[in-house]
C-alpha cells in the first residue's frame, strides 16, 4: 500500500459521495479498503464536501491525504458500482493497477437518456396532481407539460452551469406563473393542483430524509450541512412561488 | 379491504410518481420495480390506517417505519445501498400539498392559518424522520457488530498476506 494507492481509494470515495452514498458508507469502504491491505489503523472522517483519511502502515508510517467532494445529484447506478467495486477490493486485493483499471470500468454504465428524464418529469408532475386530489383532465395535462418544460429549462441550466439555488428559484416562479396564468385564462379553476405536482420534483425530501438520517445516526457534520442546504433549497422555492404569486395579486 | 375509488387513484398517482423520481435518480432493472412497489406500499399501508386511526402524524411515522424496514430489507436482499430505497420509497410521504398550503397562506390569509398549516407541515416532516431514524438506529447497531467482524477478518488476512 503506497500514496498510490490511497489516491485510487480517495477516488472511489469521491465518487460514491458524488453520488449521493450515505457518508458513514463510504467511511466504512475506505475502512475496509485499507484494512485489507495492511493498515494497522485507518482514519477516515468523510463529509459531504471533503475527506480525509489517515492510515498507519505496519511499518509505522502514515500516509496522510484528503479530497474535495461535492453532492453533483442522486445517481443509484454510480453508488451501487462503486459498492461492489470495493467488495471486490477487500476480497481479491488485486494490485494498483488492476484496481485503476476497474475504477474506469465501473465509470461507464447507462445514465437514462434525456428524453426518458422528460417523459419521467412529465410523469411526476400529472400524477402528483393526480395524487393529491386533481380529478379534471385538463389540469393534470396541463401540469404534465409544465413538468415536462421545466425539466428541459433545467437541463439547459445545468448546462449553463447555473447556480443550484438560482435553478430553484427561476423553476418554481416559472412553473407558479404559468399556472396562474392558466387559471387567469379560466383553463383551470385554480392554480393549486398545478403548483403541488410541480413542487414536488422541487422540494428537498431526498435532501431532508439523508439529513436527518445523518444527524441521528452519529454523523451530526454532516447532518448539519445537508439540513442548512435543504433550508436554502426550501427557503429559495418558497420564494420564486411568492414572488409570482405577489405578482398575480395574491393567491387566488 | 376495500378501499374508495379516490383512494385507488391516489395509490396508483403515487406509486406511477415514485417511478418518474426512481428514473431520475437513475435506478434501474429489478431495483426499480422494487422501489414503486415500495411507493406503493407506502401510500397503502397510510390509506388502510386511515380507517382505523385519525391523526395523519401518527399515521405518517407508522408508514414511515414500514417503509424504512422494507427498505433495508429489500437493500439486503438486493445487495444494494439502502438509501436507494429509502429515498425512492418515502416520497409519497413527501408533504408537498400542505407546503404548498403553507405558501399560499403566507401570503393571502391570516397569521393563524398560516402558522397552523406551518406547524402541520413540520409535524408531519418530524413523524418522518422518527420514523426513519428508529429503523435507522436499529440496523445500525446491527451492521456495526458485523462491520467490526468483519474488519478483523480483513486484518486477519492481512497479516497472512505478508
């Protein structure tokens, strides 16, 4: 086991945070991952947005190294290869660049196209304005292809690189004034149902469900950090819906 | 038991909901089966619980301990991290209607209402999270004996290694 080395395990760490594995996970993996190669103590103190990990070598010296990491969006395929991957790791302690070789293996794997990611959004939206008690055709076509609009605008987004927060906002005051627009035009009798089927793919659930999660299962920094970005998240949807709706003379 | 026609539509919404997140977050094959079925699951169990107990908050954190236990059992029998599942599967419980309510209140209607449906919103997001945080603290100490295990395992063959 070298710096080498520890460089190619920080690299899966990076990865599974990346893609949203929980953080005492992926201190486990680097655990694990150093054990079996013979450290005689590993330390590893994994957040949201950075790592560091301590090993000491029988020898008794100790490698040192830490990483920048950064949420980049849920991606259950990444997490599950990198899992397995370090399965694999502890069980064959294949040699550097065996590992390397599969770290780039484990990087190619379908992503859903983008026009199955529309369709999908296209989806939620209908069948949250459906679920939450919109019974009238109209309305629920109507939010399913404001769904639809919003999650190519947000493509485009994040294509452009655009502040996660400054997405949130623009998306929900879009969606709420389209909806009260369609209301001001008697398509629909009120904005409601429209605004709650688009809400949802706006709302920080995954965001609040990881937090609280982290919290109270020991890894209180990280809790911490993902409870405040949720509030943000949360506090700059509340906003764009507020903005419109102060616009449009208050909710109807 | 059979339920209303509304709340078969309201499973179904949900459930075809839970599918649309699962994509987006990239699940895939068996797993996203797995995971509507647990949407599904979900909003069931708090529809049939309606007619036996009134309050929604109660309700909520009874599906949430449901949920959260069909998530790690699916995780292990899958192989698969838990918070696959237990992302996907909660977000019918996602209170997105009374939010928005909240909203709305916030700005046209009086402080009472507004504080009222605030102060509903944030129970219910509560019940959820006790609901999950016990499952969660009881699979942990679980897997915590067995990561210990097996640690000593790997530095057992370690040493033979050497």
């Amino acid at each position: 086991m070298d710096e080498k080395m520890i460089q190619s395990f920080l690299r899966i760490a990076e990865k599974m945070i990346e893609a949203g594995a929980e953080v005492y996970r992926v201190e486990e993996c680097l655990n694990y991952m150093c054990t079996a190669y013979g450290a005689v103590r590993t330390d590893a103190f994994v957040t949201t947005s950075n790592m560091t990990l301590n090993v000491e070598k029988p020898d008794g010296s100790i490698i040192c190294a830490s990483r920048r990491a950064s949420l980049s969006g849920y991606d259950m395929e990444c997490v599950d290869r990198f899992n397995s991957l370090v399965r694999y790791i502890t069980k064959e302690r294949p040699s550097l660049q065996v590992i390397n070789q599969r770290i780039e293996e484990a990087l190619v794997y379908n992503k859903y196209k983008v026009w199955q990611v529309v369709l999908c959004s296209l989806i939620i939206a209908g069948s949250f304005s459906m679920f939450f008690g919109s019974r009238d055709i109209v309305e629920i076509a109507l939010s399913s292809a404001i769904g639809a609009v919003m999650e190519i605008l947000n493509q485009l987004a994040k294509k452009a690189h655009m502040n996660g927060m400054m997405i949130r906002f623009c998306n929900s005051a879009i969606f709420s004034a389209l909806a009260f627009a369609a209301t001001k035009m008697g398509l629909v009798p009120s904005p409601d149902y429209i605004i709650m089927g688009n809400i949802m793919s706006l709302i920080p659930g995954c965001g609040i469900t990881s937090a609280v999660r982290d919290l109270f299962t020991g890894d209180t920094f990280t809790g911490i950090i993902r409870t405040i970005e949720c509030m943000l998240n949360a506090a700059s949807m509340a906003l764009g819906y507020i903005v419109v709706a102060y616009l449009f003379g208050g909710a109807i | 038991m059979i339920f209303t026609l509304d709340e078969w539509i309201q499973i179904i919404a949900g459930a075809v909901g839970t599918f649309g997140f699962a994509v987006l977050f990239n699940v895939r094959g068996k797993r996203l089966l797995a995971g509507t079925i647990g949407g599904l699951l979900a909003w069931t169990v708090y529809v049939a619980l309606g007619y036996v107990i009134d309050s929604p908050i109660l309700r909520y954190f009874i599906v949430s301990v449901v949920t959260s236990t069909y998530s790690e059992v699916f995780a292990r029998v899958m192989k698969t991290p838990r918070t696959t599942f237990l992302l996907i599967c909660l977000i019918p419980l996602v209170p997105g209607s009374s939010l928005y309510y909240t909203m709305s209140y916030a700005l046209d209607s009086s402080m009472g209402d507004f504080l009222s449906k605030a102060l509903y919103t944030a129970e219910l997001s509560a019940a959820l999270a006790l609901g999950i945080v016990v499952v969660a603290a009881i699979s942990r100490s679980i897997t915590a004996v067995q990561s210990k295990k097996r640690k000593k395992l790997l530095a057992e063959q370690a040493k033979e290694n050497q």
